[in-house]
C-alpha cells in the first residue's frame, strides 16, 4: 500500500505541458491504494477544506477531479456562473427550471440589421461583447439599440415564434422596385 507522501512526491514532480498527462495519470493511479484516513487528508490539501462524510470510492473520485482539474483547468466561468444559479434555485425554490435555448459558444458573433444600421455581437466567456462594452444580456444589448424593450434571443433571431402567435403581414415591394422601373 502506497503512502499519501508517495502522492506528494509525484505531485511535486509532475512536470506540466506532455508529461504532466503521465503525472496526472499516475496521481490518479496511486489514490486507489491509499487508506481512507489518507485520502482525507489529500482532500485537506487539495480542497482546503475538511472532507464531507462520503464513502471511500466518492473520496477518490472527487480527489481525482481535483487534481485533473488542477492540471488542465477547470469549469469555464458561464458553465460555473449557470451552475451557481442553479444551485441558488434549487436552494430558493428546491426545483430547477432549465430553458429550452440554444447555446452559443464564445467566438460566435451574432449579426443583426436594424434601421439601416448593421449590428455586431460577440459571443464572450463573460457575455455578449457589442461595441466597446460587455454586457450580460442580448436583451440588454437589444434594447440599446431599438430603444426598446425588446427579448435579446428574439431579436437576433435565435428564438422562433410560438405556434399561437400571430405572424407580421409581409412588406410586398412594388413593382417598380423589384424591377428597377420608374
């Protein structure tokens, strides 16, 4: 049976970059050999926290998360932000409401024109990224551009109407317009 210093030692020894890989995988190796009393004492180290009343198995696989997540990064932070309000939720109401829309990814850019003017949103790990500002919400970005309350999904069309609602009359062009005749 392994030692929780043998742990420490390859910790300390883990190199980062391609053979961090090797040094996480034996990390998580070497967990499954230590006593429960040791494995407390890694999650002391690790969470700095006094470990919850779990069973041995949930120690290891909770400490092998941390320890992954140490070495490659953790949750993004719109992951972690959702995550958060759905335990404020859960803590508040004891049920979780999930919506139904598309999720964008960091990078995509959303284009809209309105009145003639071409607008441009971003997609960013922190929100929504139009002009020189950040902001929380495409609702909040939508009303900074019509002056309006306006849904921000509707507005850059990610949300279809519902069946019941009723469907603008289309603008018809004249005839003139269409063919370029005066």
């Amino acid at each position: 049976m392994q030692t929780l210093d043998t742990v420490k030692r390859a910790a300390a020894s883990g190199a980062r970059g391609a053979s961090a890989n090797g040094g996480v995988a034996q990390r998580l190796s070497e967990l499954q050999h230590l006593s429960s009393r040791d494995l407390r004492t890694e999650w002391r180290r690790l969470l700095r926290s006094n470990p919850p009343n779990l069973s041995r198995d949930l120690l290891v696989r909770a400490i092998a998360y941390r320890i992954q997540e140490l070495a490659h990064g953790g949750l993004p932070k719109v992951t972690a932000r959702k995550l958060a309000t759905f335990g404020t939720e859960f803590a508040r109401d004891g049920q979780i409401s999930v919506e139904a829309r598309p999720q964008i990814k960091p990078g995509a850019r959303l284009i809209r024109e309105w009145r003639g003017r071409t607008h441009v949103v971003t997609v960013t790990d922190e929100g929504f990224s139009y002009g020189s500002r950040t902001y929380p919400s495409l609702t909040s970005i939508a009303q900074e551009i019509t002056g309006a309350h306006w849904s921000g999904p509707r507005f850059f069309g990610l949300v279809k109407r519902s069946v019941d609602e009723p469907r603008p009359k289309p603008r018809r062009a004249s005839v003139e317009a269409c063919h370029g005749q005066a």
